[in-house]
C-alpha cells in the first residue's frame, strides 16, 4: 500500500478491471450470504467495501465479515462507515494480508489505477454516531492522497447520489469542492451511507454510485476499461 506522496497517474491496463462494490450491510448476515454468492457468481478482480459493517456492535462481526471478503476476490479494499467504532480500524490493520487493504486516510495501485479513500461521514441528525465529524476539513486527508483515478468513500459529495429525502442533501461540500478542484478528475467515486440515494450518475468526466444498502440485498458492479466506466446496481 502506498502511504507516501501520490505518485503520478499511469496508463490504465489494457484488461478491463471488475470492481464488486458493497456498503451499509449493519449487521445484516442474510446480507452477507447474498453478496458472497454474488462474488462467486461474478468473479470479481476485486472487492470494495464502503463500511457501516454494523451498526455501533459488535465487532465480532465485523471481524467475521473481513474474514470472508478476503476470501472473495484478490484484492479487497475497505473503508469504515460513521456507524462503525473507531476499534474497527485497528481491525481493518489486524486483517490487512492475503489483498486486503484498508483505504481509509490511505491510497493503493490496483492494475494500473489508483485508489483513495476515505471513511466516516460528516455530521448526521443523531450527532453522536462513532466517525462522523463535522463538514469542514473533512477532506483534507483524502487530499494528500490525490490525484487517484478512484475515490472510496462512505460519505457522498454534495450533489451527488446524496438525497436522503425530498430537498434533504447529505452529501459533504468539502469532499465536493475537492473534486472541483481536481484536473483530472477522477473516473469513479464511490460512496454509500444514505440508503434512499442508491444508483448511479455521470457528471464532469466522473461516474459517482452508490451500490445501496447490503441490509437490503443491494449492492454494484463496476467495470474500469480503457478510461470508461460501466456500472450497475445489482439486487435491491
């Protein structure tokens, strides 16, 4: 994994690359069943888990749950959710062997693209969930990771696959701001967390998805080929 300065973009391989992508599963073990037999269906390069393993305990699951994502793809690539304890990076570092790699505040190569993440979430109505903080500089940490073909995130960009409701936006304007900022900009942003927001929509060069909650049976596919995305919410 690559914890210093980022290192410059290079050409992606020529050989697409299929990403399967999970988030907000909150305890659900029915959940998880369907999302390995998916990945035994699919055959994956690799697997990207966008946290909120459970919701607050215990972590016995969530070490269960690393357990069998490693064993799903060769490469597995994980943040925390903001209803994950802060124990569950110590976790993520106690099982980061055998291709699992935790991105939270970290970036790594995977086939010629680069990935950043970053876990936790901005300030939600409850105000007390373990990683949230508030908005501002909330994205400081992805940037020293910058610039990376693919952002993985638990918290979405304001704007984008945020909507929690009718005219309610969830999504961070700092982590928004940043993608503004970014030349180029990235293929692919990934992020979960608000449940009513799952799917998929381009804008400025960048596909943002957001595989729904694995609570309820959903989860997505992405496929990186060339410098194009194709992507799909499975399930849900």
């Amino acid at each position: 994994m690559d914890r210093q300065a980022p290192e410059s973009l290079g050409p992606p391989q020529d050989a697409a690359v299929q990403l399967l992508v999970g988030s907000d599963l909150h305890n659900s073990r029915p959940g998880l069943e369907w999302f390995c037999n998916l990945a035994e269906e699919l055959r994956p390069d690799a697997i990207v888990f966008l946290g909120d393993f459970i919701t607050r305990q215990p972590l016995s699951f969530t070490r269960e749950v690393l357990a069998t994502l490693r064993m799903l793809a060769s490469a597995c690539f994980v943040v925390p959710g903001n209803m994950d304890p802060r124990e569950t990076l110590v976790e993520f570092d106690i099982a980061a062997f055998d291709g699992l790699v935790n991105l939270h505040k970290h970036a790594a190569p995977f086939r010629g693209y680069r990935f950043a993440g970053l876990g936790g979430s901005i300030t939600t109505p409850m105000g007390d969930t373990p990683l949230e903080a508030v908005d501002e500089g909330l994205a400081e940490p992805l940037r020293a990771l910058l610039p990376a073909d693919v952002w993985v995130l638990h918290s979405p960009l304001r704007g984008f696959r945020d909507r929690a409701g009718p005219g309610i936006a969830a999504g961070s304007a700092s982590l928004r701001a940043l993608w503004e900022e970014q030349d180029p900009r990235p293929l692919l942003v990934l992020s979960g967390h608000i449940h009513e927001a799952t799917g998929q929509e381009a804008f400025g060069g960048t596909t943002f998805l957001n595989p729904g909650p694995l609570a309820v049976r959903s989860a997505a596919r992405a496929v990186l080929h060339a410098g194009s995305v194709q992507a799909e919410v499975l399930g849900g």
